[in-house]
C-alpha cells in the first residue's frame, strides 16, 4: 500500500512536474531564447569577452 | 538492507531519473563550469603542480584517472546520477524513523531544491557530489559520536566524494563537527586535514590571491520579491540569474519559503529527543549567514578586505554555495514535521511541484552533445609534442554551434594533452573579475614563453591576435578548430608550487584511504576495535 502511495506520489510529481514544466518551457527554453537572439541579431554585436553570467 | 529500504532506493532512482534522463543519452554534457572529454589528460596542473591557483583540485586528478579506463561521458553520467540518487538515499536514511513516507519527503527535500538546480545547471558538478556526501558524512558523525568501532573509517569514505574539491571538503568537515560532537573534534579535524591535504597542500605554496571584485559579482542575488534572504533561506539565491530556473520567480515561494522553514523547525524540535540536530541546524544558520554576509551593509567591504590580505580567502566568493548547511536540517526537520499527517507525500509532491523546471535536464538546461571531429584530430596531433598550447580567443567561456550555443567552459584544457594556457579572467555582466593564472596574464599582454602552439577555436565569439598567426604555421585547419605550430618557441622551466609537499599530501591521502579500507573489510580491524570505543 506504502509502495502505491509512493508510486502515486512520483507520477502525480511528474505529472504535475511535467505540465508546469512545459508552460516554463514553452516561456523560456534555452533554444526558443537562442533563436530570438538570433532574430533580434545579438549574435552579429556578442562581446569579445563572454560573459560567466548576468545578474 | 531494511525493510523498507527498497522502496527508498526505487523512490531516490526515480528522482534521479526524472531529474536527469535527458543526461543518459549518447554524449557530453557541457554548461558553464561542466567540462568533460572522452579521456581528460593527467597532466601537473590536475595534481595541483601547474602556475594557476588549484581551483579544480584533486578533482581534476581523479576524472583524468577515470578517463583512462572508462570514457568521459560514462564517467559524467554516472557522477551527475550519483548526485541526486546518494543525496536523496541519505537524506531518507538519516531520518530516525520506520516510516518510507517520512524518509521519502526527506529525500525529496534534499535533493529537488532550488540549490541542486541552480548547481547543476551552472555545471558545479564536484560541488554538489560534495553535497550529496553529506548526509553520509553525517550518519558517520554520529556513529563516531555513539563511540562505534571503526566508525572513522566510515568517516573517511562518506567525505571522499566532498574532498573532491575544496568547498566540498569544507562543508564535509562542518558537518562532521556538527554530529560528533565536541569529544571527538581532534578526530574530525584529523581526518579532514589529510583528506583535504591534496588542495590546501599546492594553495598554500601558491603566492597568488583571488580578485576582491569578484564578491560584489557573485553575492547572493534576489529570485523574486522576497530579496536575497528568502532566496537564500529556500535554499537558491545564487549569483548567476541566467541559471535560474524560472519558477523561483514564483510569487507564492517566499511565503512558502517561511512556513516551510517554520514547520522544519517545529520537525527538528520532534527531532532532538532521538538525533542531536542543533548543532547541524547551528550548521544551518551559519551557512545561511556566509551565503548572505556579502548582501548585508558592509559585508562587500569586509570580504573585500579578506581576500586581499588572507590567502585562500577568496573560497568566501560566492558564499550562497554555503547554504548547502541549511539543505541537511531543513529535509530532516520537513520529514520529522509531516510524520504524524497522513498525507505526508503530498508533501513531497509539493517540493517537486514548486520547482517543475529542475525536471528532464531543466528542458533543455542539460543536454548531451559531441564534439566536433576536429578536437580528436588535434589531439593527436599535439600528442607526446613538446611545447604548450596557448588557446585562443582569450576568453574562458565559449558558445558553440554544436552547443546550441549555451555558454560553456573552454573545454581545451581537459581535452588536449600537455599543457593549455587559457585567459581565466572572467566577465559577469560586462564587469571583468581578473583571473589567477600569472601565464594568462602574460598571454594577454603578448609573453609567448613556452608557447609552443596556438590553438584557435572556430565559432565562438572573441578576437584572435592576426598577427600572430601570420607568423605562425598553420598545421591543421578544420570547420571548427585551427591549429598554428609557433617558430622558435622557448621552453619555460614550471613556475607552480615545489613538487615534494604536494606529494606528501597526495601519499597521505592515499594511506589513510587504503588504511581505511583494510581497517574496515581486513580482521586488523576487527580485533583492534572488538570493544567500544570509550
């Protein structure tokens, strides 16, 4: 009964995992992100040195 | 294994399954800080021997040992998996009771935070292996604090993942501290400073000092409106917002942070009858404190100070890593809190529902990719010639096509064998933190000694010094990567720290390892602890 309700648990996480997760996806995946770059031509004005990161 | 243990086990390989699936496919994984090559060379500088500051020692040492016998990418894999299986099992383990609902929510809580995500996909892989050691140090502790025999070999074992790189070896030994008490604190410290020899040994004996600008760019950052301290105090916060993942700007979370924090602390108080866990929750609080000392009036400038003048202070720089002391308390005080509800999982369906996007790699966040041909071509061209390479565009981070341009690590110093001169300097916004390689310095201003190569990386952004091409000959020209052979290069003598002390902590390492290991498994041991320990 245990082993069901952790079963049960896991799937209903990675449901809900997955259906959250595709709304954040659909928001802000790295390739959606990188092809607006591109469009918007960041690409063309990319610094010398590239960044770590950003704050 | 206990009786409840398998579906634990089955419980923490779904976790890791659900968090890293993507990562299983053919390939290498490379983002920000995460390098791995199909063989990484064995060379001074993985042993802590090169000009640079020993940031990735002895980890570096270890995978190149690893690549010698099994593929990079098998050894990746299974380092990333062990992250969150060894995490969650021992955070489930170490909860002091019969109940796999309760152990489960610990599990879960240890390994599906904001911390494991934001680590993961800034690639600090050996950070959070150090992390995921340290329910384990833990349980060690405690068997040393109970006087069980033997119980400083385990002590030994359980840090070997965290001594991997020094902010592990750190958090590693203030857990140790936390849990085995005040009696046993020469033992602890013992055990740590050996364990740890093979970083502290080579820094000690390097002149160098980490750049004071760096503690404003990597301070603790705000995720949403709750600011940096709830950030930090639900366990994220880190400097880097591009890896981030999106749910943290979750306008609920920093309420939720609170009442989580506060039913974790009501579970610790159930707790403390049956396991000593204020110290650890001491633990905890100290290392929100470090995570948040650089966002508090005044704490940039005493940082700043720190690093300029004390060596091997610049390990303050981004202090949120940390807060990985308060991960330990906050899963055992959740578990604790929820063993009376009878909906406990849903608990653990919450903390996996508040951070969907740590799901399938991040979406996209970590994903296996192969190198160009190019990179295997010129390594064996390079292989067993004299002279090193100087890499260019001087910049340490890279954005390849067939990365999908995600800013990755230069992977050339882990795939080339001999020794690669790279510009560590790093940008955070456009603001450069200097590096600490005194040879990329003397790169950037145009010192070729001991330069025998030029190694320009096709695709990624930065400027390559023309001139020195012209006079340099070309001897591989790929899509992706070209390779110039200097005229005239003059060797250098190694300018790293002297050999034999660092040697010394590589063997002692190496004897208290082996010693434990035939203490623990060989009758030695047996008959030298038959009673315990008093």
């Amino acid at each position: 009964m245990e082993l069901v309700s952790v079963l049960v648990a896991i799937v209903a996480g990675a449901a809900l995992a997955g259906g959250v997760g595709v709304l954040v996806v659909e928001q802000n995946h790295p390739d959606k992100v990188i092809e607006q770059r591109i469009e918007e031509g960041v690409k063309a004005v990319e610094p010398e040195v590239l960044d770590y990161g950003k704050r | 294994m206990r009786p409840n243990g398998l579906k634990l086990y089955a419980t923490c390989t779904a976790l890791a399954l659900l968090a890293l699936a993507p990562v299983l496919w053919p390939g290498y994984v490379l983002v920000y800080d995460m390098v791995f090559t199909p063989e990484q060379p064995l060379n001074a500088a993985a042993f802590g021997l090169g000009d640079a500051l020993p940031r990735a020692v002895p980890v570096d040492a270890v995978v190149a040992l690893a690549t010698q016998v099994v593929p990079g990418q098998v050894v990746q894999k299974a380092a990333l998996l062990a992250i969150v299986v060894a995490g969650s099992l021992g955070a489930g383990l170490l909860v002091p009771t019969e109940r796999t609902g309760v152990r489960v929510v610990a599990a879960v809580a240890y390994s599906w935070n904001a911390y494991v995500a934001e680590r993961l996909f800034i690639g600090h892989w050996t950070l959070l292996l150090g992390y995921a050691a340290l329910p384990w140090v833990a349980m060690a502790g405690l068997r040393l604090r109970d006087g069980e025999p033997r119980a400083w070999t385990r002590l030994v074992l359980a840090s070997l993942p965290a001594v991997l790189s020094a902010p592990g070896g750190i958090l590693a030994l203030g857990t140790a501290l936390a849990t085995a008490g005040r009696r046993k604190v020469w033992q602890v410290l013992g055990v740590s400073v050996v364990l740890n020899s093979p970083w502290w040994a080579p820094s000690l004996l390097h002149d160098g000092f980490s750049d004071p600008a760096g503690v404003e760019a990597f301070s603790a950052r705000g995720e949403n409106w709750g600011g940096p301290v709830l950030s930090v105090l639900g366990l994220g916060g880190i400097w880097n917002a591009e890896v981030v993942p999106a749910s943290r700007a979750n306008p609920v979370l920093p309420v939720l942070t609170v009442l989580l924090l506060g039913l974790a602390f009501l579970g610790l108080r159930r707790l403390a009858p049956r396991l000593p866990v204020w110290p650890l929750a001491g633990l905890g609080v100290l290392g929100a404190v470090l995570a948040l000392v650089a966002v508090l009036p005044g704490g940039v400038a005493v940082l700043e100070a720190l690093i300029e003048h004390v060596p091997g202070a610049g390990l303050l720089r981004d202090g949120q890593k940390w807060v990985a002391w308060l991960a330990l308390p906050f899963a055992l005080g959740l578990a604790a809190a929820v063993e009376r509800f009878r909906a406990r999982l849903l608990v653990a369906v919450l903390l996996l529902g508040l951070l969907p996007d740590l799901a399938w790699g991040g979406f996209g966040r970590l994903e296996p990719v192969r190198y160009p041909a190019d990179w295997a071509a010129v390594r064996e061209k390079l292989d067993g010639q004299p002279g090193d390479v100087a890499v260019y565009p001087l910049s340490a981070f890279r954005r390849f096509d067939w990365n999908d341009r995600r800013t990755q690590l230069d992977p050339a110093p882990r795939y080339l064998p001999g020794t690669t001169v790279v510009d560590d300097s790093l940008s955070v916004g456009g603001r450069v933190v200097a590096g600490e390689d005194p040879r990329a310095a003397r790169l950037r201003a145009g010192d070729l000694s001991g330069i025998g190569w030029v190694l320009v990386e096709r695709g990624t952004p930065g400027r390559v010094d023309e001139e020195l091409l012209a006079r340099s000959e070309l001897v591989h020209d790929g899509p992706d990567l070209a390779l110039y052979r200097v005229p005239g290069a003059v060797e250098v003598a190694p300018n790293g720290p002297a050999a034999a002390p660092v040697l010394l902590a590589w063997v002692a390492t190496g004897l208290l390892i082996g010693t434990s290991l035939l203490w623990r498994w060989l009758p030695v041991g047996r008959f030298a602890s038959a009673r315990r320990e008093e």
